[in-house]
C-alpha cells in the first residue's frame, strides 16, 4: 500500500515530536510548514483534512492560482525569494513572509501595505544566507542587524517575528547542525542588540528537520516527507 498524506504527516509529526523531547523541549512550540510547492491544489486540502494548519510555497505566481482551489482553511507563508514586481500579489495571498533580504524589499512591503491595507501588520523573518553562499539570496549574517534596524525603524506595517536560513545542502542531516546553530546564536545576539523578542527561527527541511528542531527551530519546513516527490512543473 503506498504512503498516504495523512500517514506521511503522522510519521513527520512523531519525529519532530521525538525531536523536540530529546531537546528538552514541548513539541507543541514547533510550527510544522507544509511545503506544497509544486504540488496541484487537491493534495494540499487532503494535507488541511489530515490536520495541517501552515502550508508554504515557493513561487507567488504558482500559489496565486491554486489557493482558490484548496479546500479548507491553512496559513500561508512564503518561503521562496520575492521580486518586487510580485509585491502586491504575494501580499494579497500570504500571511506570513519567510524570505525579507534587503532594504529595498523592506521599503517596497511598507509602502503597499500603508496604500492598501494600512492597519495590516505582516509577521516577516529576515533570511539570512548562514554558508555566505555566493549564489542564495539571504542577508549576510553581519548585514543581519543593519537590516533589521531598517525595517523597526521605517516599516510600522511590518512586524519582525525572527529570523530564516537554508544551509548548504548535504545528504548528511548533521551537516546542518552548525548552521543551524549559527542562526539560533544570531538570533540571540540580536534580540540583545535590539532589545526586541524575535521569537522565530525558521529553519530545516524534509532530510534535517530534526537536527533543527534540536537546535532550537520554531518553524520546519517540510515537502516531500508529506506530500512525496514533487510534481514535474
């Protein structure tokens, strides 16, 4: 019998549940992130049916056109990198942004939201490329504080929740670990230098979710763990 989304889930849940308690920590202060990228709108309402609440996506244009199919209600966070031009839209479906990595997108946010929507406060992290990684977006770690004084200083629409990382990708989940404990101590330095909670880290995928839950992640993102292998574009 092939693995269904709901046994998939369940399977997901009991890891990170492992993971949490072998952390010393309550499961329940971890956010599972359903990641549905590339995934056709019935399979995330079967994922809403089997218990999921947070779903993430990728690409605006992609989760435009399935949001209004998806059967139930869920959370929506963008996990994928923002280009001014899709602003307006991803304000439009999402309610929480994962990947704020510059001044200009910071600027371009609050500007929409005062014109559109101005007693809305968006929850954004600040992604934060961790492996200084030429060719990921992410502010650098040692850019991190300028950019969150920029966006307490002149963004009141946006409300800074925490910090995102992708680490380098390897097979080996504990490869991870250090980069993930890089951004737990970032994120500790900062709220000392700000003087401000930041409550989120949001960081750890389908192959090294539980080392991330260990090293302190609030937020997990997780696809094909759930949903299976991605489905061709």
């Amino acid at each position: 019998m092939h693995p269904t989304i709901a046994s998939r889930l369940a399977n997901v849940q009991a890891k990170l549940e492992r993971a949490a308690l072998l952390a010393d920590r309550d499961p329940a202060d971890v956010t599972l992130i359903a990641v549905s990228k590339t995934q056709p709108s019935l399979p995330l309402s079967e994922a809403i049916s089997a218990g999921v609440l947070h779903l993430g996506e990728n690409r605006v244009q992609e989760a435009a056109s399935k949001k209004p199919e998806v059967r139930g209600n869920a959370r929506w966070h963008l996990i994928g990198p923002l280009q001014r031009n899709k602003v307006k839209l991803a304000l439009e479906i999402f309610d929480v942004i994962h990947t704020l990595d510059r001044p200009a997108l910071a600027d371009r946010l609050q500007m929409l939201l005062n014109e559109h929507w101005p007693g809305r406060r968006l929850p954004v992290l600040l992604e934060v490329n961790v492996g200084h990684e030429g060719q990921k977006a992410g502010v650098l770690p040692h850019e991190a504080e300028d950019l969150a004084r920029r966006v307490l200083g002149n963004c009141p629409n946006l409300r800074l929740d925490g910090l995102m990382a992708i680490p380098p990708f390897g097979l080996d989940p504990e490869a991870s670990r250090p980069h993930f404990r890089a951004l737990a101590d970032l994120q500790k330095d900062l709220c000392q230098r700000l003087g401000i909670a930041l409550p989120s880290l949001s960081m750890g995928m389908s192959h090294d979710f539980e080392v991330a839950v260990e090293e302190g992640a609030t937020m997990v993102r997780v696809g094909t763990a759930i949903f299976g292998a991605r489905q061709p574009r």
